[in-house]
C-alpha cells in the first residue's frame, strides 16, 4: 500500500489540494489501483460496444429512427453504408448527384461514410456525402452511453463548422437484414 501511495502521490499533491484532502484522496486512489479499475479494457469499460461496427438508426431532431446505416471496418478503416429500412424502399433510387465512384450508385447499399481511423477515443479522418446533394463532408464520430449511441458529425473543412447527429445502435432487431461487407 506504501509502494502504491508513493507513485500516487505525485498525482495528487498536497500543494494543490492540502494535505487534510491529500489524506482522504491518496488512499482512495491506492484502493482502486490495487482493483485495478483504472487498467478496464476498453470493450469492458465502454459495456461491451468498444467500436462503432455494428448497425446503427441516425435519429432526428425529435430522436425518431430516420434510416439504417451498417458500420463495419476493413483494413483498420471505418465505412458506413445505407441499408434498407423496409421492404417499402425505393430500391430504385441513385444518387445521381454524388460524383466518383458514389455517382448514380443505388442508395441502398451506397458506401456514404468512408475512411474512418481512430484516434483519441474517436473515429476521425473520413468523409461522409449527402445522397440527396451529392455533397461531401468530413466526418467524425465517438462513442457515447456505453456505445449504445454515437454522435456523427459532418463538417466543412474543420469540425467546428458543422453539425453533429445522433445515431442509436439497432443490433438484434427483427427482420433487419444487413448486407454482406463488400470485398474491395
């Protein structure tokens, strides 16, 4: 305990916070050393949901399911791709105003997210493109409650000029068929 204190101690210094808090925080900080939850895995501590890979619903301004998005990885990059919400989708609708390989691509299936690394505790360096204006933005995310929900934000140039977007993770739900990750 002695050993564990005398590392901890640099950390918490009597300096900054006295020395009668000092006696209360040092120990309690040794405590959970020695459980070590300070060392929980990352899937562990994040519930089980460590990476965004899964299926996810992007909601909107009233927290209603607006379409389904399947995030997988490949080659240590994130890709999101639309799925079919119901057997009621235009299949065939295109996005005939993307350019690249996106352009005149059907929508379902349509690799709109791209690119993704993370870094930081969050997916960065990617782009995602708007189906309806063909317009291409960069793109972050993170994971919050528990991976449960993450928060995609699209952006011009740099994050502060954009907007965010809450997508809920719809693993295991009913009657959703998720396409197979392509191979290229």
């Amino acid at each position: 305990m002695r050993a564990v204190k005398s590392l901890l101690s640099p950390l918490v210094s009597t300096r900054s916070i006295g020395h009668r808090a000092a006696r209360l925080v040092l120990p309690a900080l040794a405590l959970l050393a020695l459980l070590g939850l300070p060392s929980v895995p990352a899937g562990a501590a994040n519930g089980g949901w460590a990476t965004p890979v899964g299926l996810w619903s992007p909601l909107d301004r009233s927290g209603k399911p607006v379409g389904l998005v399947a995030i997988y990885e490949k080659g240590g990059q994130y890709y999101g791709r639309i799925e079919p919400l119901s057997a009621k989708d235009d299949r065939s609708a295109r996005c005939t105003h993307c350019r690249g390989e996106r352009k005149d691509r059907p929508i379902d299936g349509l690799v709109l997210m791209r690119h993704l690394h993370y870094r930081d505790g969050k997916y960065v360096g990617g782009d995602i493109v708007d189906p309806r204006t063909g317009r291409v933005y960069g793109c972050e995310l993170h994971l919050i409650d528990g991976g449960r929900k993450l928060v995609m934000r699209g952006y011009l140039g740099i994050p502060m000029l954009g907007m965010s977007q809450v997508w809920q993770r719809m693993q295991g739900q009913p009657g959703v068929k998720v396409w197979p990750v392509p191979d290229a």
